[in-house]
C-alpha cells in the first residue's frame, strides 16, 4: 500500500503526492488548479498557496471535493483512538479507497474518498463511533494536516496500513506515504 522510494528527498515525495491529488481532483472536477497549502510555525499558519509555487515540505493541505476527513477531538485521546478504530475496521472491510493519518494529535484522520456526509454519518453511527466531538470535513476554507506536515514542531505526519503500526514519527525519513489508487473504474 506504500509507496517506498528512499532515494527521493522529502519534500519532494511530498510533492509528488500532492501532485497526485491535483491531477485526480482535475479528473473529477475538471479544476486542475494546484491544491492549496500552507506552513504552520508557531501555532501560525502563513498564506495558502499552490503547492507548485511555494516550497514543501507543507505542514497543511485542502480537502478535495470527493474526499471526507473523519476525526474525533474530545480530550480523551483514547477515546478517540477507539472510535476512530472501529470506523477504521469497518472501512478495511469495504471497498472504500481511504487512508489512515496520524500526527500525534487528538486523534488519527480517516480520509475516505468519493463517499458523501449520508453514508459516512451512516458508517459513524453504526460503529458506535458517534459522539458530539466527531467532526466529518470535507471541502471548504479547513485545512487538514498534511503527510509529512509537522505537528506541535515535532511530530510528522504520516500514513499508516494498520492501527497497530501507528507510533510517533519525529524523522522525516520515516514518514509513510498512502498508496492509494484515486483511479475510478466506473
């Protein structure tokens, strides 16, 4: 599900993820406008710009059209990790193109593609995952942490295949990058 390409410098995988996501978001919606980024240093965030006009490594990123980021964020972090554990399983065992991100903060992001807020509220409450603290985002002016983007200037973020596998990433060398197929075959 990774991909693995160690002799390319960091930003540069970012890059190419990113770019990955624009050509994808121009098939889908025919907007092949760069996707728009931003650092974030100090708890401050500087313009958004496209990411092939500034330089990676990004800390943050747009949602795209097709794409839902699930998250939950009450102050009991493993809480979170549960609930977001169980729509994790659900989603493992359904053809839903989506990865699992995580940056050490309040909870991982599930990004699920070319699926709407009916069917995602749907799998929510049907995996006890519902609480007033799940957050379902999708495109408009929030940005999400981006993989390889810096949490609290110390954590990277980073893609992961199972729950069992996250851990904190504080080298940029261990980032994972999500190998998702955004090809439709419909």
């Amino acid at each position: 599900m990774f991909s693995d390409r160690p002799y390319e410098l960091f930003g540069t995988r970012q890059y190419r993820f990113l770019d990955y996501l624009t050509y994808h978001k121009g098939v889908q919606t025919g907007d092949f406008q760069s996707i728009r980024v931003c650092h974030e240093r100090s708890g401050r965030f500087s313009q958004w710009t496209p990411h092939n006009e500034g330089i990676p490594p990004y800390d943050h990123r747009e949602i795209l059209p097709f794409e839902i980021v699930l998250e939950w964020d009450s102050e009991n972090r493993a809480q979170n990790y549960q609930k977001a554990r169980s729509v994790f399983k659900f989603l493992k065992h359904s053809d839903r193109v989506f990865y699992l991100e995580d940056h050490q903060g309040r909870s991982p992001h599930i990004h699920v593609f070319y699926a709407d807020f009916e069917d995602l509220q749907w799998i929510i409450e049907r995996t006890g995952a519902y609480s007033s603290d799940s957050q379902v985002r999708s495109q408009g002016k929030h940005l999400v942490r981006a993989i390889g983007g810096k949490y609290k200037e110390k954590y990277y973020s980073s893609a992961f295949e199972e729950f069992a596998d996250i851990a904190p990433v504080t080298d940029p060398g261990d980032v994972r990058w999500p190998g998702i197929n955004l090809r439709r075959s419909d």
